[in-house]
C-alpha cells in the first residue's frame, strides 16, 4: 500500500513537472531558479528620455541589446528576482554609447485559481556613457505593476497588465510613464506557446507626453521540461506626442526583435 501512495505521488510530480510552463507570464518556479537569457537588436526612432548629440532627443537609433534575469521562487508564489543588460546604441554620423542597467525586484502570484492576480515592483538603476561630449544624467525606475488573467477557451489565456513607472534623475527632473497591455497566451499541448498583444503606453515628459500603441509578439519550442527558447518582436504601430516643431520626430516604426533562452533549475 505504501509503495503504491509513493509511486503515485511521484507520477503526479513528474506529471506537474512535465507541464510546467515557463513561457507563461504568471509563472513562478517553486524554490528552483529561472534564468532568461536574451540578445536583442533594434531601431527607435524616438527617445525624449535621451539627449543626444545635435538635437535635443535621441531619434533614429539602431541598438543591439544583451540581458540577463534570474529569479529565484522562494515559494510556487512569490518570486525574487535581479537582472542587468548591456545596451550599445547608434546613431549615423554621431558615433555610438554604451547603456548600462541592474534591476531587482520582486513578484507575487496574489490569486492562483480560475482567475489569476500577479502584483510586483522593481528598481532599475542606469548609468550612460558620455555621447560626442554630450552627458546623460544616470537615473532610477521605480516600476509597479498589477496582472491579471484567465483562460478563455482550450489552450488560450487571456492576460491584461498595467504599469505605473517614476522615473528619477540625479539632477532632479522626472517623469512619469504609463503602460496598458491586453494579450493572449496560446499554448498547443506540443511544447510550443506564444504571446500577442497589444501596449498603449503614454508618458508625461516635459514639451513631450508621448503615446504610443505598441504590437508584440513571441513564440517559444520547449527543448525539455524546464528549457525554452524563444523569438520575441515588437513594432510601434502609431505614435504621437507634443512637439511642436516643424517635422516633428514620432517614435512610429520603432522595432526590436530578439532571441531568448529560459532555463529552469
């Protein structure tokens, strides 16, 4: 009888392991870590929050970026995490700089069930390199979110996200940034899951108050139970804010596009 319970409990393990997915944005590991390793490759066409070289913005930038997370789940619901990422921007005709940021933070899946509720929050703290004699402040982010999501139908999970961010210079000037996502994440029961949505973000930078409609994708191939890898993109379908110059830069057709590992241990 023994050996029966036993073998049972360690199929149902095996089974609850088997799958875990670690694409899903509510995922927490229980006491195991997740590393989220990604190289990613851009343009943005407009970032009121950078100064730059001839001109008061950054605008028409090509980027390469490198990042890396890991989290660790103290429990299968609350999540510590820490993460840094290198950033080489570049502009035509005014050389290039580098980016360079840390984060830690932390996350709780607050509603497990039908419904799930995932709130957290995280400081980011970015150092920039001097620009063809032009000097960007370094500056902190403060970032709260709250998530929610459900399933919608077989294999589909309906996911919703706001983001509150105050962002802090040394000198003292800020701003505050907004961001409202709805997506879906798909499964297909073979290994294979993705994510599309949509993000209106909008801030309230000075002479600026960008707001921008955001498109974004991914799609993940499980190569065993606790590893995925992934192609992530996203494109600015519409743009607007208030510069009143004449050709006045939008951050419309902005892109990244990326390639990710997850790994669980």
């Amino acid at each position: 009888m023994k050996k029966s319970l036993l073998l049972c409990t360690a199929l149902s393990l095996t089974s609850t392991s088997a799958f875990a997915d670690i694409t899903n944005p509510f995922y927490i590991p229980e006491r195991a870590f997740l590393t989220d390793s990604k190289i990613e490759f851009g343009r943005k066409n407009l970032d009121a929050s950078v100064k730059a070289p001839r001109g008061k913005y950054l605008q028409d930038g090509k980027f390469v970026k490198l990042s890396e997370k890991v989290t660790y789940g103290i429990t299968g619901t609350w999540a510590v995490y820490a993460g840094a990422s290198y950033d080489w921007m570049r502009k035509k005709h005014d050389g290039s700089f580098d980016i360079h940021d840390w984060t830690v933070g932390t996350k709780i899946n607050t509603i497990d069930e039908a419904w799930r509720v995932q709130i957290g929050g995280e400081v980011t703290r970015t150092n920039y390199e001097k620009w063809r004699g032009v000097s960007n402040d370094d500056r902190k982010d403060t970032n709260l979110y709250v998530m929610a999501g459900t399933e919608t139908g077989a294999n589909v999970f309906f996911y919703t996200k706001f983001l509150y961010q105050d962002t802090d210079y040394n000198y003292g000037r800020g701003y505050d940034n907004y961001a409202l996502t709805g997506a879906v994440h798909l499964t297909s029961g073979k290994g294979a899951t993705g994510d599309i949505g949509m993000t209106f973000n909008f801030d309230n930078i000075s002479h600026v108050r960008d707001r921008d409609f955001t498109l974004f994708g991914a799609g993940y191939i499980s190569i065993n139970n606790n590893a995925a890898v992934g192609l992530e993109a996203d494109y600015v379908l519409s743009s607007t804010n208030s510069i009143k110059t004449a050709y006045a830069p939008s951050n419309q057709g902005s892109y990244s596009l990326g390639v990710n590992l997850k790994y669980e241990f």
